[in-house]
C-alpha cells in the first residue's frame, strides 16, 4: 500500500515539474479567470454524472474529461491550477459528504498527476503536429481524435502500474485488456469533438458558443445517465427477484416461484403432465453420513431432472428432497417415456461425495406420480399437483423406484 501511495504523489510532483518546466507561460489574468470558473462549474456540474466501478480495492470513474481543451489553452501549467482546484473541490465534497475512500487524498494527487501529465503530452504532440494535420482534410478533428485516443491509452497505463504494485493484476494479457477496452471509439469522438469544439470558442473569446457546448454535453450526459440508472435498477430487481424465487441449494426454481407459474399456466388451458419426484429413503442418507452429504445428493438430484428438461419445461423444488416438474409442449406417450427415462437415470446413477477424507460414490433411487391432463376450470394446476403428489406417495408404497400415473384424458391410471 505504501508503494501504491509513493506511486501517486510520485506522479504529482512529474506532473509540477512538467508544468513549471514547459516553455510557455501561463498569463493570470481575467480571461484566464473566467474560463477556470466555467470549466470548474461545469466539471463540478458533470461530476454527479461520471460512472464508478471498482476493480479490487481501486476505485476507478468514466466520463467525458475537458482537460485536453483546457491545456491547449492555458498550456500544462494552466491545466495543473485547473485540476488542483478541480480536485481538491471533489475531496471537499467527498469528505463532507462522508462518502470519501480511507485513501482519498493520494487518489486526489494520483488524478491531478495523471490528467496533467495525460493532457501535457498530448498538448507537446499538438504544438508539434499541428501544422502537419493542417494540409489534411478534417485535419485538425483527426489530430484531436488522435490525441484523445492516446491520453486514455497513458491514463490506463498509468492505472495498470497501480494494478501491478497492488498485487491486483493477474497476467499481461488482463493488463492491456484494460487499457484497450476504456470507452468505445464513439465516445472518443465524442470526447474529441466536445474538446475542439471548446478550444476553438475559447480562442475566438465566444463565450455563448462556449456554454452552449457545455450545456449541451451535460443534457446529453444527463439523458444517459438516467437510462443507465434505469437499466441498472433494472438489472438490480431482477437479481433480487431471481434470489426470491431461486432455491439457494440447488439453484432450480422455489416453492413460492412454483405457486406463481401455476397460477399463470392455469390460464393458458394446455396439455401438461405434471410430476412429483422424491428421493427414497433420504433420511437414511441423513443418518448413515451427514446433511453436507445429504445436501450433495439433493443437488445431484436437481442436477440430474434438470437434464431431462427443454426450455418450456419447470422444475421447483416444492420441499426438502422433492421437486415438482412441470412438463409442457407432449404428448401422453412422450411425456411418459421422458419421466421413464428420468427414473432409470437416477437408478443407473451416483454422486461422487467426500465423507471422513475420502470420496465415496452414492448410488439412490427416487419414485415419481405424473399426473398428465388438459387444464380446465374442474382441475386447476395446483389441483394437478395434488394428485401427482399423491401417485408419487403410491409409487413409495409399491416398494418405491417406481412410476405411478394417471392420464386425465382416460381418466384412469396407467400401469
């Protein structure tokens, strides 16, 4: 961690000495002023909209960055009593705010010495290409595209190096994957755009032009902002909404999912065989190893049904070694023949569990009702299910390892 802390400040004080050194001097007057004061209100402004992820125990922000018109302007050194002041705005924030990081202040001379020397060298390779670009058409959106395009690759560079010194980077390969995948080549555009457009109206003084520009990147930022949000959120329910309906065992759909799906396929009036399944003898499993052994087979079990299954197909796990399977979309003999071959695999099948140190192979069987029929106003699925369950206790008491069914469309059982 002390290394990670040296590296900052390390990069702040190349980022001074660049900026004391460069050749142009920076004039402090009130145009100078008054473009700091726009920059700033505008970067604070844009600041609530950048995107945070973390990667380990780093922090790292996306968002567009006006640092490369600013420095074309005022040169490194106007940069660096930008960003300065930038940064230190946000740390105040932070730390009012009560949301700031344990390392908060090298973070703050890390990004002040990253996008100082970042912007430094692409304000150098400006001085020194631009009349070059000049004779090309676009000539000059090329090289500002360029730039942009090279002081994200250096500031993810820069970020890698952090990687490295945290222990955090796990081959080479991960590395440049990094710092080649950033922000797609659209958002270079517009970054590049957005930057030229401000260097040309900070030249020509016009300042409307100037804010207009502003503005308009921070309705446009707004507008993404808030549908990244919302897809988030989105996103978010969803894992929520999976957690409460997923069993946290065996991964197959729950009980409380299992009375919703019902609920919904009772409206639909189609032809299903719905079939119980329970392991035999599970207690017996309980008490000649244990529950973690116990727990394996139950998860085996899941593992195997789930198998059998297409995509129009529901497997809950309605109790502790029972599930509950809803087969759609066949027809009786199909329907049987699956549920035959799910018994026979089960039969013909173990599961490989670790007990006092060694593996030790567990060989079981479970019976099964199936109760097929059409969905009407008489037998709801949950009625369906009742008399599945049922079968499946009948199938225990013909000496288990059995199928029991009932083909609702005879209205009789099949043997």
């Amino acid at each position: 961690m002390l290394k990670a802390r040296l590296y900052d400040f390390s990069l702040f004080f190349i980022a001074l000495a660049i900026a004391f050194g460069s050749s142009d001097a920076l004039s402090i007057n009130s145009f100078y002023i008054k473009t700091i004061i726009i920059f700033w209100f505008f970067s604070i402004l844009y600041f609530r909209l950048r995107v945070f992820y973390k990667n380990g125990s780093t922090n790292i922000e996306y968002g567009i960055n006006y640092d490369l018109s600013l420095v074309l302007f005022a040169a490194p050194l106007g940069l660096l009593l930008f960003e300065t002041i930038y940064r230190f705005t946000v740390f105040a924030y932070r730390k009012w705010t009560k949301i700031a990081d344990p390392n908060e202040l090298s973070d703050t001379f890390y990004n002040i010495g990253c996008f100082v020397i970042t912007n430094s060298i692409a304000y150098f390779l400006f001085q020194h290409f631009h009349e070059s670009f000049q004779s090309l058409p676009f000539g000059f959106w090329i090289l500002m595209y360029l730039l942009v395009c090279i002081s994200s690759y250096l500031s993810g560079t820069f970020m890698v190096i952090v990687f490295v010194i945290l222990g955090e980077l796990k081959s080479f390969k991960e590395g440049i994957d990094f710092i080649f995948r950033g922000i797609s080549l659209l958002d270079y555009g517009k970054v590049a755009i957005s930057n030229g457009m401000l260097f040309i109206f900070l030249q020509d003084k016009q300042w409307e032009m100037l804010i207009i520009v502003f503005i308009l990147n921070y309705i446009v930022s707004r507008s993404f902002y808030s549908k990244s949000q919302s897809i988030q959120n989105k996103v978010e329910r969803d894992k929520f909404e999976q957690m409460a309906y997923t069993d946290f065992l065996t991964g197959v759909f729950n009980r409380t999912f299992m009375d919703n799906k019902m609920a919904e396929l009772n409206q639909t009036g189609e032809s299903v065989g719905i079939v119980v399944a329970d392991i035999d003898k599970f207690k017996s499993i309980n008490d000649s190893y244990n529950h973690a052994v116990g727990d394996k087979v139950i998860q085996h079990f899941a593992t195997t049904l789930k198998s059998y299954l297409d995509e129009n197909d529901f497997l809950f796990r309605s109790g502790g070694e029972e599930f509950t399977l809803c087969l759609r979309k066949r027809n009786f003999e199909e329907t049987m023949f699956l549920v035959n071959r799910m018994l026979e695999g089960i039969a013909n099948n173990s599961v490989q569990v670790e007990y006092t140190g060694e593996k030790t192979a567990i060989s079981y069987t479970a019976s099964f009702g199936l109760y097929y029929y059409k969905v009407n106003e008489n037998i709801s699925m949950e009625k369906g299910y009742i008399l599945a369950d049922e079968l499946m206790l009948q199938s225990k008491q013909l000496g288990r390892n059995k199928v029991s069914v009932i083909n609702g469309f005879l209205n009789k059982e099949v043997v």
